[in-house]
C-alpha cells in the first residue's frame, strides 16, 4: 500500500471476532509499524445493523457512506454443524448474495484491493493431507456443510474472473480455528474452543461436571484471533497474488481437543469432577493445513503460544461475561 494517499479501510463483519481482533491490533500497535495504523489510513469496522448485505441496494449505500479504497470482507452467515446441516441452501444463498454483492459493489466503485475471509471447510472432503492452497477445487466439500462450503468456494472462482476480465485485485485468506476475545461463546451454536469455555465456566459456577463432548483424541491447528489480525493487514499491505493464501500455526502445531479441555479446565480454574462422553462423536480426527506459503512470503512472524492466548481469552470472557455472545439460555 502506497503511503502517500489517503486509504480508507472498510471491514465487513467488523464487530465480530475477526473483525474485533483487527481494530484491537490496529490500535494497540506502534503507528506506522508493520501491523499498526499507518499515516493516512482511516479504518471504518462496519457492523451488520449498518446495512444488509444480501441487498445490492444496501451494500450500494455503505460504500457510497464510506468510499473504501480498500476492503477486508468478513461478514457471513455462519453458524454450528447442525444449523450447516440443517439450512444448506440458507447457507449457500445467503452468502452467495453478501458475496457477490461485496465483489461485485468494490468492482463497480474501483476499490483498490479486496480481501475476502473464506474457510478451510471449502477443501474437498477427501484429499491428500495438508492441505494447500492449490488443492481447493479438486473435489466436493464435505457433505455436512456444503452449502457454506460452495459459497465460499465460489468467492475464489470470481476473485479469477474478476482479475481476468477487469484486472481487479481481489484475493482471500483461509483461517484454520480461529479463537480469541469476542469470540461467540453460545452453547448452542458456538465452537469448540469458546463453548468448552463457557461449558466449564457454568460447571464451576453450578457445581457440576464438565464434560467434554468425545474421546479428547482429534487434533486441530488454533490461531489466536490476534495473530490472525496481523496476518489480515499483512495481506492487506504485502501480498499480492490472486491465488488464496492459508493463514495458520504450522502443521507441527497441532493439539488435541483433550489438550484444549486440560487448558482451559486450568485457566477457569474449575476443580471439580471432568470427564469425556465417549459416546457423542468425535467428528473428523485431523485436517492439517500447510503455511508453507505464508512463512515464505511474510518472513519473520512469532505466532501466540497456545497456553498464553488461552488464557487471555478465557480472562476476557470472565471479565466481559454478561457483555459476551453467550445465548439466551446461558445468560
């Protein structure tokens, strides 16, 4: 990104867990630095109420408000396995809309550069592990969440055909588990890391055992929301290729759910009776992702401990519990 004119940064979804770590960064970081705000860079972190996305109208109206030159899109409809499995088409429509329209709307307004968040689920369900950027389209995604999947899929197929017929400069990111401050932590409807928290959080308040869903065996790559962040305004600022790019910990990095529930049981401090329930399933064992492609590009870049982002994370729930997304049964 050019320092001498003024840009102006639009993030969709910008109250939300990425989003949320991204203005955290930005305003926590030495100005001028490499993940810090620089001169001439206003950051505008819109959040859903401001106009809805699946409406070309709506989307039309937002970026006539802020005039982006540049965006990092991360608005979506998202939600846990079951509401993936049980509204497929919700999933594929709806975001198909918020995407098209977020492209399609930085096409027309000459936006210098896009990036759109997409997800690890759009990897073919069977494929030679770890998985890298070029293995996106090489079969269909997992039956559980295709409709998402295809959604967000799609969003790299018009990044192409975007650059290709207009020489635009849209490209996307793939996160492995994000976790981190304002975070989703609704039992219901949340992910593993912020439910496992708010689950032991109750089982200490209430006095009743924290049981862990599974065996504790799969194993997954966790980045800190934090990390994640500065990895977005590197993109924003160094990369420039169409072609996504996975951001994660390395391979080597991997933990096992039981690790995450033994983390946080020591973090809330919760002394009382833990177990797992070996009878609800355990879901995929593994799905090892490579940044390979990352640690070429950006150098040198220290990722979070786990233990040290955990436990900043469980704090900030503490502190922020009845500000927290937690859902109306919980509250």
């Amino acid at each position: 990104m050019s320092s001498t004119s003024k840009h102006v940064i639009l993030v969709t979804g910008g109250t939300g867990l990425i989003g949320s770590a991204i203005k955290h960064v930005i305003e926590t970081e030495a100005p001028n630095s490499r993940f810090g705000k620089h001169d001439g860079e206003e950051w505008i972190f819109a959040r859903s109420s401001e106009g809805d996305l699946r409406d070309p109208v709506a989307t039309r109206e937002l970026f006539a408000k802020y005039k982006p030159t540049h965006v990092i899109h991360l608005a979506a409809l998202v939600g846990g396995l079951f509401k993936n499995m049980k509204y497929k088409l919700t999933f594929l429509r709806e975001n198909t809309l918020i995407n098209d329209n977020i492209l399609h709307t930085s096409y027309e307004t000459h936006v210098v550069k896009l990036i759109s968040c997409l997800s690890t689920c759009v990897f073919p369900d069977k494929v030679e592990y770890p998985l890298d950027e070029n293995k996106i389209h090489l079969g269909p995604p997992h039956e559980s969440n295709f409709g998402y999947a295809h959604a967000k899929r799609m969003v790299d197929v018009s990044n192409h055909a975007y650059h290709e017929e207009f020489g635009c400069n849209f490209t996307s990111a793939i996160p492995t588990n994000v976790f981190g401050p304002a975070d989703n932590f609704d039992l219901e409807d949340s992910h593993v890391i912020p439910g496992l928290i708010h689950k032991c959080y109750l089982a200490k308040k209430n006095g009743t055992p924290f049981v862990v869903s599974g065996t504790g065996k799969p194993l997954r790559q966790f980045i800190y929301s934090y990390d994640l962040a500065k990895l977005f305004i590197w993109q924003l600022r160094e990369y420039n290729e169409i072609e996504p790019i996975i951001l994660s910990v390395g391979e080597n990095e991997e933990i096992s759910i039981k690790e995450v529930a033994d983390s946080i049981v020591k973090a809330v401090g919760f002394q009382g009776d833990y177990k797992f329930d070996t009878s609800r399933s355990d879901g995929q064992f593994r799905k090892p992702a490579s940044n390979a492609k990352l640690l070429r590009l950006i150098g040198n870049f220290e990722f979070t401990p786990f233990d040290k982002a955990l436990d900043e994370t469980v704090k900030w729930f503490l502190d922020n519990y009845h500000n927290a997304r937690t859902g109306k049964k919980s509250a």
